[in-house]
C-alpha cells in the first residue's frame, strides 16, 4: 500500500473546505447566456483576488439524490454507489463583490442541453449550490506592451472580467466569437485603446471565424500578453500560429481549451490532459 499524500513539510494535505452559494437572483442577458447571482453566509471568506481568469468548481447531486446541501463529498463517494455522487462542472467566475457577498456567474443554455445550462434556466432564489475553488492563474500583465484577448461564449466571463482588469491606457486586441449578433453582451465595454470585434459564427464550425479573424490581424510591436481560450480544436490552431507562426513567447501566453466540440464535459476533462500533452509534443518537433 502506498504511503499518503503529504505536504512538503511532512504533513498531510489540508482537506478542501466546499463553500455553499444561494442564488440571490438572476437573469437571461442574451438568448443563450443566462447570469446567476449567489450569496449567503456560505460564501464568507471568498478570496477576492487579482486574477480575472477564476474558476469554481460546481457541483450538481442526480435529481434522485438521497441527500442535500450542505454534504460531505467524500462521505458521499464512500458511502454511496457512483449514480449517487455529485457531478463537477468548472465554471468561470464572473465577478465577485466583497461588499455585497455576491459571486455571479454566467451560463450558456441551449435548452436541455448538458447539466449546467438546464440548472441555472430552472434556478430560484434561495435554490443552494455547492462549489469548490476558487482556482486560476490569469490575470493581465502591466507591463505588457499589448494584450490579445480571444474566445467563444465559455471564455466570454473571463474575457469581460480581464477587458475590465486592464491596466488604464491599455493597448488590446480582442476577438470574441459568439453565435450571432443577438449574442453580444451590452455591459462589455471596450475602453480606449481597446479594438473589441464580435464575430458571429452563423453556419460555421465553432471557432472557425475566431481562428480566421486572429490569423488576418497584424500584431502590435513589443511584447503582448495573450489569453486565447474556448472550443479545442480552435484554441490548437491558434496556439500554433501564434507560437510557431508569430513567435509569440510561450511564457506570455495563456491557451487553452475549455470545451471541445462532440464531447461531453466528463469525456473532454478525461481526455484533455492527454490532449495537452499531444499538443506539448508537436511543439517540441522542430518545424521543416
């Protein structure tokens, strides 16, 4: 038998503490994107933080759970078979108000589609939700001489939250690809200095008019910081013009996919890390 993960000073890791939100109240911003406003004492302690790629982990009991929130997900694991446990979607955090205790997040819906979108399309005021996190690690660099910006709808919350994070007098290309016209959000508001473009997909393959529309803007001179994240396939593709194409430093760039399109969310997390490790090889090949 293995011996137990420890921290490097010897002692056992701190069990992760889930945090409870109840929604306050919410709201459809456009036709697929709907905005959930959670507080109550269960958010207490909330890290504020600098970063405005954050990320919570949501978790949703089947509708025939013997159990409610509050509850202990490891005692769940244990005690239950595996129909019976909580399912984790990872979910962008929108905003956070210390002073108001509220933490919004917003949800794409395509009917009854997935877990998420049906949960938030249904939610009411005083429905609970338990949740982990929050984690992440982007955040716009100051001392950047620009900054690219790019995603679909499931980077949209990071993009508005990073676009109102920029340092003042910020220099910044920002592509965001969204279903069509009716999709764009009016509280993202492009600052001076700021080049917001909404792309609307129409018939085309998610991402597909994003990778098309970064690959015919010329780049800024100096150094640019970027964050590209959204449907897989795209976020490949551009990962390997602006690195391998641009040469773009990897050091200042933040790519990745949430999604990928024919999976769903528990195949494409039991398979992105596998994914990325593809995607890390082809890059270490030298090109011809």
């Amino acid at each position: 038998m293995s011996e137990p993960r420890r921290n490097g000073d010897g002692r056992p890791p701190r069990k992760r503490t889930a945090r409870v939100g109840e929604v306050l109240r919410t709201s459809r911003i456009t036709p697929h994107m709907i905005r959930v406003v959670l507080g109550g004492d269960g958010l207490a302690g909330f890290p504020e933080g600098e970063l405005t790629d954050r990320y919570v982990k949501l978790m949703f009991p089947p509708p025939n759970a013997s159990y409610g929130v509050p509850y202990d997900v490891e005692q769940v694991r244990a005690e239950l078979p595996a129909e019976q446990w909580p399912v984790t979607r990872t979910y962008t955090v929108r905003a956070w108000d210390p002073a108001a205790g509220e933490l919004t997040i917003d949800f794409v819906h395509h009917g009854d589609q997935g877990l998420a979108g049906p949960w938030a399309a249904a939610a009411r005021p005083g429905d609970r939700i338990q949740l982990m996190g929050p984690g992440g690690a982007y955040s716009p660099r100051p001392d950047a001489d620009w900054h690219l910006l790019a995603g679909d709808e499931a980077a949209l919350p990071a993009i508005a939250a990073s676009l109102e994070g920029l340092p003042a007098g910020a220099r910044a290309l920002v592509f965001v690809e969204v279903a069509g016209p009716e999709e764009e959000q009016s509280d993202v508001v492009a600052a001076p200095g700021v080049d917001l473009r909404w792309l609307h997909r129409g018939a085309a393959a998610p991402g597909e008019v994003l990778v098309e529309a970064v690959r015919a803007t010329p780049l800024p001179e100096g150094r640019g910081h970027v964050f590209v994240h959204g449907e897989a396939y795209a976020v490949r593709e551009l990962r390997r013009h602006l690195r391998a194409e641009r040469g773009l430093d990897p050091q200042w760039t933040s790519i990745s996919g949430y999604w990928r399109r024919g999976d769903t969310e528990d195949r494409w997390q039991a398979t992105k890390q596998e994914w990325n490790a593809a995607i890390e090889a082809e890059d270490a090949v030298p090109s011809a």
